[in-house]
C-alpha cells in the first residue's frame, strides 16, 4: 500500500527550522504547534502571531458573467461588493446543506477571488463549474499562492513598518493591492480567524521566503513567534466562528448553523427556494455554544444530554479556553434545548457533565 505524498507549502523549511511538530492536515504537512497550544493562543490575543495557512484555496473568477455566477452558487449578496470589500459567504448544495464557508474579495468589475476551504478546493471547484452557465473564467490558483495571517493587537505597529499604505484605514474586511516588504501586488487583507485585530496577506509563491523574514524582522521587537493549527483552533472557538467539517458540513443548513445573516433570500440562488421554506417552517435543531460548569473538556463527537439523560444533540467543537480556563464547546441541539441559560449534560467518557447553553462568541472584543 502506498502512502499518499503530502503537499508542501513555501513556509514548510522554516516550519522545521524553528521545530514545529508537523502534522498531516487537508493533504498538507502543516505545524500543529511550536511552544505549546497555549502559550501560542495567549501570544495572539496579548501580542502578535503569524499563521502559514497557504493551504487556503483561491479561485480566480473573471469575465463576463462572473457576478451573475457568484451570485448563483453563494448565499450572500455579492451585488454588494465594491472593489477592496471582502464578503464572508457559504455555497449551499441541493440537498439543503453547506458544500463550503468562503471569503469573496472584489478585485475590480468582473474579477473576484474566492477564498476556501482546503480540504474542499477540488470539490468547491467542481461545484462552481457545474453551475457556470454564465461563462465566466474559472481559474484554480491555489498552489501559486502563499498566505501568511498575522494576528494580535500589535499587528499595524509590527506591519506598517514593511508598507506605506496606511493600515489603519483599512477596516475590517476591506482590502488593497500593493508594494509589500518590497513585494509587488501584495493582497493584504483585514481579515482573520482569530477575533483580533489582523491582516491576511497574499503574495506569489516565489516571495515567500522573502515575506516570512520581513514580518519576522520586523516584529522581533515585539516578541512575535510562529503559530500552529491547534491554537487556531482554540482561538477561533473563543470567538464562535464555525469550522467546516465539524460545525458546517453538507448536510447541515446556514439557518440551522446561525448563518443565516450570510443567507440572502431575497435573491436567487442555488437551493435558496428549500432554505425559504425551511425559514418559514422553522428550524428543528440549532447551532449553539456551551460553557462547561466544573471540570471537563468536551470533544468533538461527544453527545449532549437533557435532564434525563435523552440524547439532544452532539458537540460539534470543543476545548479548553486559555483565556476562560474552562471548557467551551459549540453543537447542534433541537431548538426546545437552545435557549441561552438551559442547562444539558456532555457525556465525557460516559460522565454527564453539566454545561449550560450560552450565546457565543464566548469572550467580548
């Protein structure tokens, strides 16, 4: 049997060099961890942290017809956008459930870039050409691409000094092109994962190495230090953001997972008739948080259990919070069990352990 080559990405050397434990993620070699889930997860919210997540995918759509397709295959209102403006949106299938979470950026009129999932690229792919009647460029420029997210509250101070654009003026989830630690046509995005203030930024894979030593020159100063997946993780729990594949996935709904501001019915898109009717009717389940009360940490898998011991639902994401010192979980329950301040039970190792429901994100930025 032959063991499935895993992808770099132009980070990986230095992954090693500064001894990051790395492991297998979405096809890639990725760090998990450096110094520790924790210590990572505290340096983003006090100071500042960079992730490698080029294992993101870019779609490039262009051409005539592409805001027509765009519309069609997402759920929010891309007609919105201006050049600069970035857009969190889903792509619902057609059986009333999520083909995948992305970011779409306006480049210019009739240029976008969608931004998704890794573990979904090829099938994301498949999906928006299936439904490009409207013929628009459908472009994979995924493995041209590196992306570095710099995160925590010392992020403008350590990257204006690498750039004249003003980052202070760039609001959350607006974007510009331009002149990067010398790097040409840079995309530097206001935009993360983490709940703190922070840029994505996008460059050609040839600059990477470049970019890497440039943030991390300019930050020294400051204390900056590499970031693993784990404590992205735990970061974007605290703030509630959903993880495709544990809280979104094909067959649950953007209504059922709170997304339902995403969610532009008034416009016609891909299965948008069933989502109206399921608006109308009702949610029978519900995406909610939970906080742990006592000891205990809640995985994904795990049931949710009412008073009497009846199965109501099952932990979606689950971990110990840094920043509360408590467990901290997100699951579907039926709708009767999710109101903020129930109490239910997480089955931990056949233990009910009493969590109540709260509305996320866990902790207030």
């Amino acid at each position: 049997m032959t063991t499935k080559k895993l992808k770099k990405t132009a980070f990986n050397a230095m992954h090693h060099a500064l001894g990051g434990k790395m492991v297998e993620y979405a096809g890639y070699e990725m760090p998990v961890q450096y110094k520790g889930v924790t210590h990572e997860h505290e340096m983003v919210r006090r100071g500042i942290g960079v992730f490698d997540v080029s294992h993101m995918g870019e779609i490039s759509i262009q051409g005539k017809g592409s805001l027509e397709l765009i519309q069609k295959i997402t759920s929010n209102d891309a007609s919105k956008l201006y050049p600069g403006k970035v857009q969190y949106s889903c792509m619902p299938n057609d059986i009333g459930g999520i083909i995948d979470d992305l970011l779409v950026y306006k480049i210019s009129k009739n240029d976008y870039l969608l931004v998704v999932n890794a573990s979904n690229i090829q099938k994301d792919l498949d999906w928006i050409k299936r439904h490009n009647s409207f013929g628009a460029e459908v472009t994979n420029i995924s493995d041209s691409v590196s992306l570095l997210a710099v995160q925590g509250p010392k992020s403008v101070k350590v990257l204006q000094k690498l750039t004249d654009i003003n980052l202070k003026e760039l609001e959350s989830y607006t974007f510009t092109i331009g002149e990067f630690a010398h790097i040409p046509n840079a995309l530097i995005s206001a935009t993360g994962y983490t709940g703190e203030s922070g840029f994505e930024i996008y460059v050609e894979n040839k600059y990477a190495a470049h970019l890497w030593e440039a943030i991390f020159d300019a930050g020294k100063d400051e204390g900056i230090e590499p970031i693993g997946l784990a404590a992205r993780d735990t970061l974007r729990l605290e703030i509630g953001y959903c993880l495709y594949g544990n809280d979104i996935n094909d067959s649950t709904s953007p209504l059922e997972a709170g997304l339902g501001w995403i969610t532009k019915l008034s416009k016609d898109f891909i299965y948008s008739g069933f989502l109206q009717i399921q608006k109308e009717k009702g949610i029978t389940k519900k995406l909610v948080g939970f906080e742990i009360e006592g000891k205990g940490i809640p995985r994904h898998g795990y049931e949710i259990w009412d008073h009497n011991h009846q199965i109501i639902g099952t932990v979606t994401s689950g971990t110990l919070s840094p920043t509360l010192k408590k467990g901290i979980g997100m699951g579907y329950v039926s709708v009767e069990n999710a109101k903020p301040g129930s109490e239910v039970f997480i089955n931990i190792r056949n233990k009910p352990v009493k969590a109540v429901i709260v509305k996320t994100p866990f902790i207030k930025k």
